[in-house]
C-alpha cells in the first residue's frame, strides 16, 4: 500500500469523524476466563486462546504466556504498526525495520517481598531500527510521529484513569 492508497483508504474514515466526532469514540474490549486449575487465566483473543500464568521469576512453570511480556509485545506491535503507517503517508521509503521493546521488573514488588520495590515496569525502553535512504530530518518526523500516534505507547506514556471492581457471579 502506498501513501495514495492509505489516504484514499482512510479519507471517508477522517470525513465521518470529523462531522460526528461520537463515531470516533469506540469501546474495545477483552475477556478472560480464570482456569480452574492453574493460576493462569484463559485470555480470548479473538484468532485464538491465550492462557497467560506467573512468570518464572514469580513461580511460574514458563509454559503460558506472561502478561509483562504480553504488554511489552502489545507496545512493539502498535509501534510497528504506527511507524509503518506514518512512513507510508509521508512517502518515506522503508526496505526493511524492527521494532524491540525490554522492560525493567523487580519482581520483589509484586511478590510482596519488599515494600519500597515498585509493582510493575520501572522503565521501559522501545526501539526502532529501520534500513532506509530517507535524510534525517524525515526519520526525526517519523519517530515523532510514531510516538504521537501509537495508542500502546501513549497509554503507557499517560496513564489512563482505570476503574476497577469486583462482583459476585
């Protein structure tokens, strides 16, 4: 797909939301299931079943998935995304790229061995290594732009109010 295409693909899309900005708001939506065996939840993706469990570090067997990585992948996959689209509408030629992201746990923290340890990521770091003759400039924009738009990373980045309850089946 090409930045004509994309654009010509999207333009209906940018017009409806632009005259009724409601039709933009969307609700997405995930579902798991606890397993009745394992501490490990059955996770519907949609494509498929992903059962996420305890990592290792935590006393996990390392057979299902862990959800921090799940996360991580989550960012790498939007990211990648976002970059490809934002480098095909401004033309910029791209032969091949990847896209990693590795985060810092202390897992004292969720184990509850040390209170002053953090639960959850301390930091995360994302890279992008692209192979291209586009000037610099116009990577500088694509960067900027792929952090502006990706959802994951500006999720990650602001912080979202989340709500939270708990009901009796």
């Amino acid at each position: 797909m090409d930045a004509t295409e994309l654009r010509a693909l999207q333009a209906p899309i940018k017009d409806r939301y632009k005259a009724d900005p409601a039709a933009a708001m969307i609700t997405l939506k995930a579902r798991g299931t606890l397993d009745d065996s394992n501490v490990a939840c059955k996770v519907e993706t949609g494509r498929a079943l992903a059962v996420a469990g305890l990592h290792p570090a935590t006393g996990g067997t390392g057979l299902e998935l862990c959800s921090g990585d799940m996360l991580l992948e989550a960012l790498v996959a939007c990211a990648g995304v976002t970059l490809k689209a934002v480098a095909t509408a401004l033309a910029i030629p791209l032969k091949s790229g990847t896209v990693a992201a590795e985060g810092d746990l202390d897992f004292r923290g969720t184990l509850g061995v040390a209170k002053d340890a953090p639960v959850g990521f301390a930091e995360i770091r994302l890279a992008f290594t692209v192979d291209t003759d586009a000037p610099q400039e116009q990577l500088d924009q694509l960067l900027k732009l792929t952090e502006r738009y990706c959802v994951v990373y500006q999720t990650i980045r602001n912080g979202p109010r989340v709500a939270v309850r708990l009901d009796r089946a």
